[in-house]
C-alpha cells in the first residue's frame, strides 16, 4: 500500500509552496488507494510555537485535507531517535565534534557542498582521551556521522526517484553530517529517516530543495536496516520573480489568503491543483 506523508515544522504559517507539497503527497496516496499521514517536525524547541501547529490543522482542513490520527510530534518521541544514535554510536560511526560554524566556515580551502562549507573533519582525528576531557570540562559539541567510514561499510547505495529515476547515493558531498546537538536531540537528516520507517512511509514526496539530502537519509537508512522508500521531488512555488516562497512571504500565507477572501478552491488552483 502507498503512504505518503506531509510534514512540516510549525515555525511559520503555510504558504502556497506548503499547499503544493501537501496537496501532492495527498493526492498521490488517495490515487493509490494508500494513505495519507501528517507529521510535525516540532524538534527545534527554540522556533517551533504551539499556535502555528494549530494553524497547520486549520489551514489544510480547510483545502479540504483528511488525515489520520494521531498525529506524529517530533518533540513526543526523542527516545526513537536517541536510540538510533545509540546505535550508530555503539558501531564507532558516530563521533562528537567540537567546532564552531564559524571554525568550519573559516577552514582554509574548505570546500562547498548542499549545505554549505563541508566539515573538515578536525575532531575526528581526536583521540578518544581528548574528547572525554572536552566534554567533562563542559565544551558545547555536535555528534557527527563518520561518512567515509560509513560508506566503507554499506559499500554503494542507490535510491529511487519517480521522476529522475535511479539515482546512485552520494552522501560523502555532505561531509560528515551533525546528527545531533547539545540543544537539538535530533538533526533533520536523522529524524526524518527515523520517522519515515516507524510510520510505513513508502513514497516520500517533497520539493526538489531536499533532492539533495535523500543522499544523506539513503545512508542512514542502510546504516540502521531501514527500509528505502521511494521519492517523487517536486516542483516549487514560486512567486512573480521567480524565487521560492519562504514563510516570510506573508501575502503567499494560505491565512492571508483565505481573509483576503479566497476561496479554497482557488487557492488549491493557484497551489496547482
């Protein structure tokens, strides 16, 4: 059966980009005969408000979405994700690193990939003796995956996109990715993959933003015996110039544009449905 999900992080209200994303994973399920899931992904405490939870609930109730219940709220299961870290601890794949972004960011001839300037992999060069007294002494630090070591292990991966079709996994382009942080139980790459599992997710639909990272959650996947779903990423909304919505676009919010007197129908049209 097809389990779709649509899970987004109460930071911000929805904007039409949002209503695309869900709308996709909703009609692709319902196509299907499948099933539709909704997940909060609420892990960073210091962004995430209560009242834009509510606001997701109304906000695709009123596009006319349905979806089960419970729903899934990152912030409710930090022991599902602890215990995947654990594990990939307990197999010499994690280590904690002890740089600042700005120490990374200022590495000589670091070089660039998704995410930015790729973590030179200083702290993992420390020894086990090192690191212990760093973190008695109270040093803030990540825990990061060991990729090279990683992939020396799960040998070649590939994923499925229904759009690009087989794609070989390149997780390495990341570096050695923050799993986790000292205000952070759980890093998105981590999360998402954790969750996709526990919740039968088998197509995971999203934007062609977070192609790249499919790298990362297709690795973690083989690390942990998850099962691979397949991916379908796709398009953006974009407004009148041409750049991607972001939730700072407030006349593009699905509240906005319903008080402005939309109706849901063409709301739903102008999401590109």
């Amino acid at each position: 059966m097809v389990v779709t999900r649509f899970a987004p992080s109460p930071t911000g209200l929805l904007h039409l980009g949002h209503a695309h994303s869900a709308l996709f994973a909703f009609t692709a399920a319902r196509r299907a005969g499948g099933r539709f899931l909704l997940r909060v992904e609420d892990i960073d405490g210091g962004r995430c408000r209560p009242e834009f939870i509510q606001a997701i609930f109304d906000d695709l109730a009123w596009l006319g979405l349905d979806w089960e219940w419970p729903v899934r709220r990152q912030s409710d299961h930090p022991a599902d994700y602890r215990a995947a870290l654990d594990r990939l601890g307990a197999e010499g794949l994690v280590y904690p690193c002890f740089c600042t972004r700005k120490d990374i960011a200022d590495a000589a001839g670091a070089p660039h990939g998704p995410d930015g300037p790729i973590y030179p992999g200083t702290c993992r060069q420390l020894s086990a003796t090192e690191r212990q007294a760093r973190i008695a002494a109270g040093a803030p630090f990540a825990l990061r995956l060991a990729v090279g070591e990683a992939l020396r292990r799960t040998g070649p991966l590939r994923w499925h996109d229904r759009a690009a079709g087989p794609v070989a996994a390149d997780p390495a382009a990341f570096g050695d990715v923050v799993l986790a942080r000292k205000d952070t139980p759980t890093s998105y790459h981590l999360a998402v993959t954790v969750d996709d599992a526990l919740q039968g997710v088998s197509l995971v639909t999203r934007g062609v933003d977070l192609f790249a990272a499919t790298h990362v959650h297709r690795l973690l996947q083989a690390l942990l015996d998850l099962p691979a779903p397949e991916y379908h990423h796709h398009r953006l909304i974009t407004d009148a110039d041409g750049r991607r919505l972001a939730k700072r676009d407030r006349a593009a919010t699905l509240r906005s544009l319903r008080e402005a007197g939309h109706g849901a129908d063409a709301v739903r049209a102008m999401a590109g449905f």
